[in-house]
C-alpha cells in the first residue's frame, strides 16, 4: 500500500550524493545515522531539536482514486528541517530535482510520473530550526 510509496522515494533520495551531503552523510553511513536524518512517516521517534537537524521527513497525505479505479491518485509530502532556510530550500530543491516528472520505483513499487503539486517555508516553532515543505502528486496502481 502507501509504505511501497514512502520507500520508493526514500530509496530515491538516499542514493543522491548531493542529499546525503546535506544530510551530513555519505555513501555506506550505518543504517541507524540513516534513520536519524531520514524519517519516514509523519511521527519522528525522537524529539526534533537543532542537534537532530538536517533531517528530511516523508509522510503520505490523503489521496482518492480517479476515475480509473485501478488507479490511485496519491500524495506525498517531504519535510526539510535545517538550521538555516536557505539550506531547508536548497534540499526540498535537490528532491525536485530528483523527483519531479520522474517515475519512482523500488522493488515492488511503480509509479506514473511524479509532479510538485506544492511548495512552501513553513515556521517550525522550534528555535534554530527552520523548514521547508513539497507536497507530490504520484498516481500507481494500489494492490
């Protein structure tokens, strides 16, 4: 279902060298140094304060299927935490890059091209954190 999704573009963005520079990783990093920077789904396990950032969060927002019922019309969102807004901006930027009018797969997972629906700063209320936000449309066949 939508986990397919989620991993699809975590798969996308972990493998970008660009990425995992921001994120203060590289190529090979331990898998626990992943999951601190790269949180998949809206609930982080850990409180997000100035030393957990950058991070990057992806979580699915409500879709509907269209009218192919075979076809599912789905949204996703990326969150960008960083100390400053421009390098919150400069990640959401080099996702765009990565994902936008792109097909995204992982093993089982096939999606229809991608496309930024919307994007925006948005005030974390968290002191030295700044954020930044895209919402995805991503339609794929639900199983």
């Amino acid at each position: 279902m939508s986990q397919g999704l989620i991993d699809a573009v975590y798969s996308v963005l972990k493998q970008d060298e660009l990425i995992l520079t921001y994120l203060g990783l590289q190529r090979g990093s331990p898998p626990e140094l992943l999951t601190k920077r790269f949180i998949k789904g809206i609930e982080t396990d850990a409180v997000t304060i100035s030393e957990n950032v950058p991070q990057i969060q992806t979580y699915i927002m409500p879709g509907r299927f269209g009218h192919n019922h075979m076809v599912y019309a789905g949204k996703f969102c990326i969150d960008c935490y960083a100390k400053t807004s421009v390098d919150a901006r400069v990640m959401a930027d080099r996702a765009f890059k990565l994902l936008h009018d792109e097909y995204i797969a992982h093993e089982s997972f096939r999606s229809f091209r991608c496309h930024l629906a919307y994007d925006t700063d948005f005030a974390t209320g968290i002191t030295g954190i700044k954020g930044y936000k895209a919402i995805y449309d991503v339609d794929y066949v639900r199983k």
